[in-house]
C-alpha cells in the first residue's frame, strides 16, 4: 500500500487519526481517507465550545465527488479547531497529518483512549478492507 | 436490489485506465474512470487544454430505413427539418405526459440512415421504446454499443491536437457537423459535439481500434480525464443530466429546454400537446441556477426553502472547479425564479442561504 501511516499516531478503524499532547488530542482524517475523498473542497468544522459523545460526528468533509465524516474518536470538548482549512480545506489532501489537521479535543474518558489503534493494527484493518 | 448477479461489463480501453492509474467505479453496468489523479487537474485540463474521456459505457444505435425521418419526427421532440446530411441534432423522447423517455444526440448519415447516441443508463430502455413505437414504419434499428467503443476529446487546442493526425480539414466541420475520416489510419466517426462547455470533438469506432486511438490521442498531449470530471464540467456548462434535470418525472420544458419542443405544424409527435401547452403557457416549476452565500456545498436532493416554506430541490450541484465556488441546479415553484431571489437550501441539517443566479456558470464553444 502507498499510503503513509505514522508510527507516533493513534488510528480509528474509520480512519481518523489522534496526537496525543500535554492532555489534548489532535484530530484529523488519514492519507488513506483523503485519498478515498479526493480533491477535497470544503471542511465543515464544529465550533470551540461544542462537546460530544465517542462515535460522533464532528466535522463534514465535502470533496468534488463526496461527502466523508470526521468522527469523534473520543467524548469530549472542542478546544480548538483549524481556522485554515476554511480558504485552504485542499490542505487536508497535501498534509493530512500535518496541516491539514482538523480539531483538538479535550477528552473526558481517560479509558477510551484503550480503544484505538495502533499504526500496525490500523495498516492490517486498511489491508483488509482494500482487499 | 440484489446485483450480485450482473456481470460488470469492461470498455475497450479498460487496461489503459488501470494503466494510468484510475480509480474505477461501476456506472451503469460497466467499471468505469471516476478520476485518473485529481478530478479538479482533469477539469482544468478540459477548461485550458485537452482532455480524453471514455464514454463507451454510452449507447450507439443506427437506424437504417426509407421511414427513418419520418420515425423521428413521430418520436422525438426536435424537428428533424433542421438538420441534414452530415449535420447532428440534440432532442429528447417523451412520454406521452411530456417527461423524458432519454436526452440524446442523432447523426444524419444520410435521409434513410442515422446514427444515435443515448445515455449509459437508458440503452435497454431506449432501444426498447424505439422498437415499440415502429409500427408501420420502415425502420431497422442496430444496438452498436458493444461493438463500438466512443471518447470525448474537449478542451481549447483539441482542433490543434487532433488536425495532424487526421485526413479531413477540421475547420470544415462546424458544431455538430460530423465526417467519417481516419485518425493514423484507423477509420471513425468524428462529430464535433461535446458534454463540456469547450470546443471539442466525439469520437466513434470499431473496439479493435480503441487501443489504438486512445494511444494516438494522448501522446497529442491531452490528459485522460474520468467522470467526475465529466460532470463538474457539464454542470459548469449547465447541460442536463438524465435522472437529474431530465428524466422520467420531469419536462423538458421545466428542465428549461424549452428551445426542444417544435410545433412541427402538421405533425403528431409523442407528448406534443402537453409539451407545447407548457412552452405557451409556461410551468408550475422551473429550472434555476444556484449560488451559495453561506460556505458549504451543495448535491442532488437537498430541499429548497424561502421563509420556511418548501419550495424545490437541487438538481445537481457542486464545486465549480472554474469559478472556485459552489453551484447548482435546481427545480423551484416558478414565481420564486427571478435572478437574485435569495433562498436556503437544506444541507443536513442547516439551513445555508443562496440566491438564485443566471445560467450558464460557464460556456466556451
């Protein structure tokens, strides 16, 4: 497979991605999901103060040809979002793992956390699910 | 629906497409290129330079007979009196309500041949409809699809693309003029029409060509581009979609086609009388072009409000890779039609505002 798939990174088996710092985890979509999206064009986010359950959905991902789900990956409150993406949503395409992240939630269940994936665990759920 | 069972068909040129690295999707029965890359570059391609498009999922009939015009003129609501030998015409079938039966373009080959190409989705249906309506006419009807493979080749320099590599002078052929001619020797049927707002050609041939002049017409320089593509550019160009704009609940006159529907005075054509009551009198919904003032993007289907009433739903609708913003097409209560009337339109579960705009977003043939 050629997408990539950060060691450092928590994975969602519908192919979020989680940064855990100080606290706070950083959320965005997968090389993989973007690629499935395409040319992305317009990122619909929650605003700062928002707070939802695990399993959510958080943001809207509209590309040229369709329409993909941020899902929460854990309950929480929405500290942050990324203002870019608003004139910049093709960021998600370039950078998925970097600029083009999404929300920073500040999580209230320490144990959800138990729940994500591995990079490893997350490549052979993409492997099984591309084959 | 269970369609487990129906074998996906593969155009000609289906290697070629995982060559070149497409996405492919089922569309109408066959695995079709959504996109190759980046559905917006292939849009871009088309808009400043050329594109390549398989469009062999499409049907080709021929029909062969002394009654074919007179067929035609029964069956279809353009009047065939415009057109002549080597000349197309784009028209649509209806029902006998006015909806459409399919939208399609035919060929004068010559006044008892002519050549017929109709949309993926409706081939069984139109060559059914076709052969139910013969009648006393003689008129045969041929079902090519399978045996010829068709492309679109679009964009501003495909004259200067494809000139060198045919045996016709290209600036003899105007708009929906075509010639039979050869590309590198190969033999096909070259018309210039198009689904893309851009100057262009359609091109058709026998499948044991269509390696071959697939090959021939990208080392011209132009890009293979893939549906998605085909689609952003023909709702940029605003031509409609069947099942969309068109289709068997909708009129062409509210579909804003209007222009179609011909008194051909002394002829009786399929959903004539409802079809000209509605182009005198006008309809009770209409088709409109539509921007968004809030940011968001909007699709098929979603509701159309003012003041909280119902009052449509769009068409079809997307990003106008072009314009860079959000367009659409929709069907509205005809009394909220005028240019600028703001309205909201039901994404989820938001009400974002829009306006309604004129029409074309964009044309360049």
């Amino acid at each position: 497979m050629d997408y990539e798939f950060p060691d450092h990174l928590k994975y969602t088996s519908t192919h979020e991605w989680i940064r855990f710092e100080n606290n706070i985890a950083t959320v965005g979509i997968t090389d993989y999901a973007q690629h499935q999206l395409g040319d992305i064009v317009f990122v619909e986010l929650p605003e700062v103060g928002m707070v939802f359950e695990k399993g959510s959905n958080a943001a809207e991902i509209e590309s040229v040809k369709a329409v993909g789900d941020l899902i929460m990956p854990l309950s929480g409150e929405i500290i942050e979002i990324n203002e870019n993406l608003a004139d910049n949503p093709e960021l998600v395409n370039s950078s998925p793992f970097g600029e083009g992240w999404m929300i920073r939630i500040k999580y209230s269940h320490l144990d959800e956390k138990d729940d994500l994936l591995s990079s490893e665990e997350y490549k052979q759920i993409l492997q099984k699910e591309i084959h | 629906m269970n369609n487990k069972s129906i074998e996906i068909k593969k155009t000609a040129l289906y290697e070629i497409h995982l060559k070149h690295g497409a996405r492919m999707v089922s569309f109408a029965g066959y695995y079709m290129p959504v996109q190759y890359d980046s559905i917006i570059k292939e849009h871009e391609a088309v808009r400043s330079n050329v594109g390549i498009f398989d469009i062999s999922h499409m049907g080709e009939f021929l029909l062969e007979g002394k009654d074919v015009i007179k067929f035609l003129q029964f069956i279809m609501i353009n009047d065939l009196n415009l057109l002549e030998p080597s000349k197309g015409q784009y028209s649509c079938m209806c029902y006998e309500n006015g909806t459409v039966v399919d939208d399609l373009v035919y060929y004068e080959e010559n006044p008892e041949c002519f050549r017929m190409i109709v949309n993926a989705i409706n081939i069984e249906k139109d060559y059914q409809w076709l052969n139910d309506h013969l009648g006393e006419f003689d008129v045969k009807i041929t079902n090519l699809s399978t045996k010829r493979s068709r492309v679109a080749f679009q964009g501003p320099k495909s004259d200067d693309y494809l000139q060198p590599l045919v045996d016709v002078d290209l600036s003899q052929i105007n708009r929906f003029y075509f010639a039979h001619c050869t590309i590198n020797d190969n033999p096909v049927f070259l018309a210039r029409t198009g689904y893309t707002g851009e100057r262009g050609f359609e091109i058709s041939f026998e499948n044991k060509f269509a390696e071959k002049v697939w090959k021939d017409l990208t080392v011209t320089g132009a890009n293979p581009a893939g549906l998605g593509a085909r689609d952003s550019l023909r709702l940029e160009a605003c031509y409609s979609l069947y099942g969309h704009e068109i289709s068997d609940a909708i009129t062409p006159v509210e579909a804003g086609l209007s222009w179609l529907v011909k008194p051909k005075e002394g002829i009786d054509y399929i959903g004539k009388e409802i079809l000209i009551e509605q182009k005198t009198q006008g309809t009770e919904n209409v088709l409109v072009g539509l921007n968004l003032i809030d940011k968001g993007i909007i699709r098929e289907k979603y509701k159309i409000f003012k003041d909280g009433d119902e009052i449509g739903f769009v068409t079809s609708g997307g990003y106008s890779p072009t314009l860079k913003k959000t367009i659409g097409l929709g069907i509205v209560k005809k009394q909220y039609k005028e240019i600028g009337t703001e309205l909201e339109i039901k994404i989820r579960n938001k009400l974002l505002r829009g306006k309604i705009v004129s029409t074309p977003f964009y044309r360049n043939v």
